[in-house]
C-alpha cells in the first residue's frame, strides 16, 4: 500500500494562516507593549494585579526557561516522524511565540522541522 505525502487542503491552510497571524499578533503586542515598554513594566514591577501583568509576567517565565522554543522543537520532531494538522498547528503556534518572544534558535529549527513534515506520507488510515 502505497502512502500519498501530507498535504492540506484549502480550508486547513486558511485555519493555520489565521491562526499563524493570530499568534504573532498576540506574541507582538506582549512583546511590545507589555515586556519592553517601561511604563508597563514599572507599574507590574510595582505590584499592579492586571490581566497584562500576569500575562507579562507568564510570558516572561516561559521565554528566559526556552519552553516555547522547546515545546516548538519537540511537536516539530513529532509532526516529521507523524504529520498531521493537529501537529502542525501546535508546532506554528509554539513557534510562532518563541520566534516572536526571544527563543529564535529552537523555535527557528522547529519551523524547518515543521516543513520537512510536508515531504513525509500522512499516516495510514484504516
């Protein structure tokens, strides 16, 4: 049984370019107007309890521990050795943050890992 290679269709390309575009967006305005910006940063140093705070102070913990960096290697390796969108969207989603929020590296190996997936067959389905 010969297996045809993983391809997306139209409307799955649709859903991983909004969800590409709402990750980045997301992953910028954290980056640019919560973790750079001073006046933000001195109030959440300061104690203020906001949503942006927490989300500063989440995001800050994740990027200098590389988690987004290795969480985006890890479903990368998993989508080469087994593709599928659900991979897919989890790997462009992890690096989409670390790519964006300081963990270039891994998150830039993931994307490279998340492109081979496309020259390996999809699974077989029974």
């Amino acid at each position: 049984m010969k297996k045809s290679p993983f391809r997306l269709t139209p409307y799955q390309v649709q859903f991983l370019l909004v969800v590409g575009f709402v990750t980045v967006g997301y992953a910028l305005y954290l980056r640019y107007l919560a973790i750079e910006l001073s006046t933000v940063a001195l109030a959440c140093d300061a104690g203020q309890q906001t949503l942006l705070c927490k989300s500063r102070a989440l995001a800050t913990y994740l990027f200098k521990n590389s988690v987004f960096g290795i969480v985006a290697l890890v479903i990368a390796v998993l989508h080469v050795m087994r593709p599928s969108i659900v991979l897919l969207t989890g790997g462009l989603i992890a690096a989409g943050f670390g790519i964006v929020l300081y963990n270039v590296a891994m998150a830039g190996i993931a994307i490279g890992l998340l492109i081979l997936g496309f020259a390996r067959p999809a699974p077989a389905t029974a």
